[in-house]
C-alpha cells in the first residue's frame, strides 16, 4: 500500500502478478477504478493515446483497454488478464481492444524522484521487486464513510488488517536517493587556483539535470580526514561580489584555507533550473537532505572515506552526518564544513 501527500491510501501491486483473485480482492476494497501505469516508453510501443490532449490529467490517463482473449473485460478475471498482458514484453498494439476497462497511465521515466505520484510509485515498486516497469494502483475506500476515500489512519489500519506493507511516497524517494547514485562524472580538468593546482570534475545529476564542479587540493584518497565546504551556487554573491549575502566571502575563504594548507575538498553546487541568486531568483532552494545526498554520492565515487565536518551549522551538520555515514563514509565534527548559496 503506498500513501500519498493527500493522505490517501493506494492499493499497488506489480501488474505482471495480477490475478482473478487479487483483482477481485482489490475491487472489493477500492473505488474499482483501476489503472495500470506504465513509463512512457512502453505507451508508445503499445499505441496507447491520451484520453485528450488536453490539461495533465488528459495528457497523463490513456485510452482504456482489454485484452483480445477476454469476454465483456469487466470481470475480474478479464481485468486480470488485460492487466498481465499490458505488462508483457512481447505483448503487441494489435492485442488489445479500444476502449476497454483497463485504463493506462503514464508515469515519468525517473519515477518518483522527478514525479513524486503514486503512478510513479507503483511503477518503482515494480521495478525494486524485479519486476517489469508496469504496476497497478487503485484507492482504497473508507469503510466508516459511505462515498468516501480511506485517509491515512483508515488505510493503514486497513493494511494491518489484511498483511499488507505501506511506504510514502517521500519514503520511497528517499530510499531511492540513498540506493541508486544520484550523480555521474561528466569532465575532468586541472584548476589554477592561486599557488596550486586543483584537480576539477564535472557532475551530473542523474535525475533533473542539476550540474556540479568538485575542486580538490591535495590527494582525495588520503585516509587522514578530508577538509570539505560546500557551496550552492549564488551569482548575486559569487561572480558580482554583493553585499546582500555572504557567499562570495565564504566562497573566498574556504579557497584561501584550504590553499595556504594545500588540502581540501570544495563543492560547487548548482540546482537544475534558473541559475541561483540571492536576493534576486526564486528557485526552489535544494534543501539539507538533498544537498547531503548528492554531496554523499559524490564522496563515494571520488572515494572519499573521511571528511571534517564544521560544527557552525548544526542542522546541515547532523543530516550531512547520516547521510555519510549511510554510505559507509566517516564524518568528523570540525570547523571546516561550509554550506553557502
């Protein structure tokens, strides 16, 4: 069972282990309104329209379908079935019937990590479980409110009732982020900076684009704790050196610090979206966890396994922290960890 921010309870399963009895089973207890989501490349491949073209909701549900070895496609044993097809690989546009009583739904390729929905979620979890990128979701409905969907307390007393498992949909975006890497090298270069030479690398997020710039001093694979600041990008304070912030100062300090001891680690953080300034863009800020992640992903592949971290910022500390540590890095509390921007 997945909840979404709505507090509303899902009942999703992985579609190719649909059956008579699970379909009955999810009929009985939910709005009876099932849909299969599916990525965009398996829409394609089947021939399966929008409903319109448009609004999101248009674009996003299909054209319902049944299977072409079904009867009437209503029953639980036909939706089963259409359901099992729709999620075969060798299955073809020409065996299914247009409209049916099956309805696909589109969900993003990057999952709940670039959608955070349930049609996003049920296509993760079917994937997580080894299975094909093809899952089944429909709400689950109140037994105390007549016409009414279950909310969160409901649904999971529901879940308990039957041995089912619930996880969120933040839940499992966060599971995602700290299992799958979230970023990838893209450049590689040598950086003058001041009397050193640093060696830069290129980042890439590996979900919504973001791009990132790591400069280090000295050897990154030391055993002895690396020195690391991290700054998210800011072109009021970095490049036009504006007085409205700190960053550039910050910025300027961690260069000079970690050059005059000819060691250390510098992370330049820049968010997909438009380019970050205090004082002036509106871009959503990344936040600690994500920053801590994606900081996280980078250490490792640079194989990084031990780093100081400042105790001047508490909260970024403590999630930056965890987040090492869930990597099997080791953090230490020193003031040498920064987060501008």
């Amino acid at each position: 069972m997945v909840t979404d921010d709505a507090a509303q309870g899902y009942l999703v399963f992985a579609a190719e282990t649909a059956t008579s009895t699970l379909l009955a089973f999810t009929v009985r207890h939910t709005s009876g309104y099932v849909r299969i989501a599916l990525p965009g490349t398996e829409c394609d491949r089947l021939d399966l329209p929008p409903v319109c073209n448009g609004g999101h909701l248009g674009a996003t549900q299909r054209v319902a379908v049944d299977w072409g070895g079904v009867g009437t496609g209503i029953s639980a044993t036909d939706r089963a079935a259409t359901i099992v097809a729709l999620a075969a690989q060798a299955s073809s546009p020409s065996d299914f019937r247009r409209p049916g009583h099956v309805v696909p739904v589109l969900a993003d390729a990057d999952g709940v990590l670039a959608q955070p929905a349930v049609a996003e979620a049920a296509v993760d979890l079917a994937r997580l479980g080894g299975r094909r990128p093809a899952g089944v979701l429909c709400e689950i409905v109140s037994g105390e409110r007549v016409g009414a969907i279950a909310d969160e307390a409901e649904s999971i007393e529901f879940a308990d009732r039957h041995g089912l498992g619930v996880i969120s949909i933040p839940d499992l975006a966060q599971f995602r982020r700290r299992t799958e890497p979230q970023v990838v090298r893209s450049a590689e270069t040598l950086l003058p900076l001041g009397a050193v030479t640093s060696r830069a690398i290129g980042f890439r997020d590996t979900h919504g684009g973001g791009e990132h710039l790591v400069a280090i001093i000295g050897a990154a694979d030391s055993d002895r704790p690396m020195p690391l600041h991290v700054h998210v990008e800011c072109l009021t304070g970095d490049v036009f050196g504006s007085l409205g912030c700190c960053c550039a100062d910050d910025l300027h300090r961690a260069v000079t610090t970690m050059t005059a001891r000819g060691s250390g680690m510098i992370v330049y953080l820049r968010p997909p979206g438009p380019v970050g300034a205090c004082g002036l863009s509106t871009r959503d800020a990344l936040g600690a966890e994500r920053v801590s992640q994606i900081v996280a992903w980078i250490l490792r592949d640079l194989g990084v396994h031990s780093v100081r971290l400042s105790d001047d910022a508490p909260g970024f500390g403590l999630v930056m922290f965890g987040a090492i540590r869930e990597h099997g890095l080791v953090a230490g509390q020193h003031r040498v960890l920064a987060v501008a921007g």
